[in-house]
C-alpha cells in the first residue's frame, strides 16, 4: 500500500487530509514538524512526503532541500503561498509539484496519483536511452554517465529521457506538462520552465552532455 507522509503544524487541518487520503486507499503518517518527519523518513519507506510552508523549528522549504538531499522521495508543497517567487523557491528547492491552501482535496490526490504513476514506472520494462554521453535508466529515472550517478531528480530524469527521444526537435512546454506531470497535474507552466532551467544548470556542469535550447513561445528542444 502506498504510504503517504504528512507534515503540517496544524493539528485539524492534518487529521481532515490524513482523514481523505486515507478514505482514498492511503497509509497516511502524520508529523507535525521537520523533526518528527525526518525521523519517519528514517525508519520507514515513504512514497511521497506532503509538506506544509509554515512549520516550527525548520521549514517546510528547509525540509524539501534536506529531503532531496538525503534521497529521491517525492514531494508536493502544500502552501498558502502562490505567487511566482514562492513557487520558484519551491522548485528550486527540489519539490516535484505544488498545490495551493485552502486544499481541494480531490486535487491533491489527484497530484498524489500523477507522482506514483511517475516514481513507479507504469510497470514497463526496463529501458535504456542514450542522451549525448548520458544513460537514462527508464522507468527507474536514474541517470549515469561512465558509471557514476549523475544527480538528477526523478523529474528531471524524464524531462531529459523525453527531450532526449525527440532529440532535434522541439517539444511544446505542454505536452512535457501533460507527459511528466500528467494530465490531472497543474496546468501552470512555470512549473515545466522551472524544472527544465534546473535541468539545464545540472547539465551544464557535465563534461559532454546535452545542451537544452529554449525556443520562443514554442518549447524546447534538445541538442546533443
């Protein structure tokens, strides 16, 4: 069963999520701030960590980057805060979507679905494809280039695995939203040119890999 973390200082507002998801066939933990769900992520597997702005102590923003730095668990931020700042911070941070307070639930599971269809593969066979001197590892997303890992987030890996198939060509910021996010995902696409310039700042800093090119109103397209 799918195990769900849920981090928010709000003790009503966690109990009515944590309700919901759970009526939506989710194992759902609780924790109420950074430390006790740090130390939920240390003893048991949790598939996506739902994370709250505002908590006591560290951050939600401070937790999203310890997360992505100990490991590749998803994240949705959960935050009150929508302008573009604060969603840029977010993605820079290392969260694979966000959705916004007061929480329509039926929309956060449907965020929750998008990132499992994601992280668990569809159940597709192995696959792996060469982008420049980079090997994506399909549909685990992992990234290796002369055999080391090279640090990419789930996210970014299939960015690069989809703009790497259509290499030469450009694909439209819609169609990455629809096929990395999916189609129930968010349909703001700063969340696509956010991701892709993260990519593009990781990439820069690999000997020979690819080069992703922004092309006006249209998408992108990557040269190899």
């Amino acid at each position: 069963m799918t195990t769900l973390l849920l981090v928010d200082d709000d003790p009503d507002l966690r109990a009515m999520l944590a309700l919901s998801l759970a009526d939506e066939g989710y194992t759902v933990v609780e924790a109420q701030d950074a430390e006790s769900a740090l130390f939920e992520l240390s003893r048991r597997a949790i598939d996506i960590a739902l994370l709250d702005m505002r908590l006591p102590g560290m951050s939600g923003l401070e937790l999203c980057r310890e997360i992505r730095r100990r490991g590749r668990t998803p994240v949705v931020a959960v935050t009150a805060h929508t302008d573009s700042a604060d969603v840029v911070e977010w993605l820079d941070a290392g969260a694979d979507d966000h959705v916004s307070k007061p929480v329509d639930v039926s929309e956060l599971a449907a965020r929750v679905r998008s990132l499992l269809r994601r992280t668990e593969g569809d159940l597709a066979p192995p696959t792996i494809l060469r982008v420049g001197d980079l090997l994506v590892h399909l549909p685990a997303g992992e990234v290796e280039r002369a055999g080391e890992r090279v640090a990419l987030s789930m996210v970014e890996a299939r960015l690069l695995a989809l703009l790497g198939e259509r290499a030469g060509t450009v694909v439209g910021r819609e169609e990455l939203l629809e096929r990395v996010w999916g189609r129930d995902s968010t349909d703001d696409l700063r969340i696509v040119d956010r991701h892709v310039e993260r990519l593009q700042e990781k990439l820069a800093g690999e000997r020979g890999a690819p080069v992703i090119v922004a092309v006006l109103d249209a998408g992108y397209r990557l040269d190899t």
